[in-house]
C-alpha cells in the first residue's frame, strides 16, 4: 500500500510571524502517527539573515515522562527551519525543513513522513551510550 505523506498548508511570506511560524510547526507535528506516551515542547531558537532568504529556526524536544521517571532518561530534538526567499513573491509558501539530531540528512515535510522509530533510535543510542560511561 502507498503511504500517505501527511502536511499541511504553510502561511506565505508575507503572513508569517515567528509565533505562526511555532504554531504551524505545532499543526504539523499533530500529522505525525507518534504515540500518545511522548511528550514535546517546541521554541524559537534564533532568525538567520542571509544574502538570498531568512530563516527561522525552531526546535522540538521529544521524551517519554512515565510515573516511576516523570523526568525522561534521554531527550531527542527535532530541528526546523523555515526560510523565506528574498526572490520569491511574497504571496509563495514559505519553505520548511527539519531534521534530527542525530543525522545531518534535511527532509521536507511534503517528502518524507515522520517515524516514530527515528526519535526511539535516538533515546535509546543515548541511553546506551550514557550506561557505556
């Protein structure tokens, strides 16, 4: 069967704000097929200037608080950009990217579904490599 990559219908230029910008994350990662047992929380990190478009950069930290660990082991984040072109119109969509922390690969949204198991490899690398210490 086709999988279904799931997305939603990003703001354009000219109607972005950082705060749309976090709430359109926030719609998009509602798309994702992940366990109801994670939590997140998202933040802007910073706006980057740059000679052909500006990015905006936003970050989501994952884990799993269980009663008996109310505070997760480990933590996996995920990173988005959202860029808006100096050259397109400001009626386009803006661009959004993100990417793991453990990979330099950059997925679009509109490409690639999320995997629940890449935040799982994650945490679990981490913890394996903490009990190594």
């Amino acid at each position: 069967t086709k999988h279904v990559i799931k997305n939603i219908l990003w703001t354009t230029a000219k109607n972005f704000t950082v705060e749309r910008g976090q709430q359109q994350i926030e719609e998009l990662i509602t798309t994702w097929d992940i366990h109801e047992s994670w939590l997140h929380h998202s933040e802007f990190l910073e706006e980057e200037e740059l000679k052909d478009s500006k990015r905006y950069h936003y970050r989501a930290c994952w884990g799993i608080p269980t009663r008996r660990k109310p505070i997760p082991q480990a933590t996996a984040s995920v990173y988005f950009v959202i860029v808006i072109s100096k050259f397109k119109p400001d009626t386009a969509p803006v661009e959004v990217f993100y990417r793991l922390e453990s990979s330099r690969l950059i997925r679009r949204p509109e490409q690639c579904q999320f995997r629940e198991k890449w935040l799982k490899d994650i945490i679990e690398n981490k913890i394996a490599c903490t009990e190594r210490l």
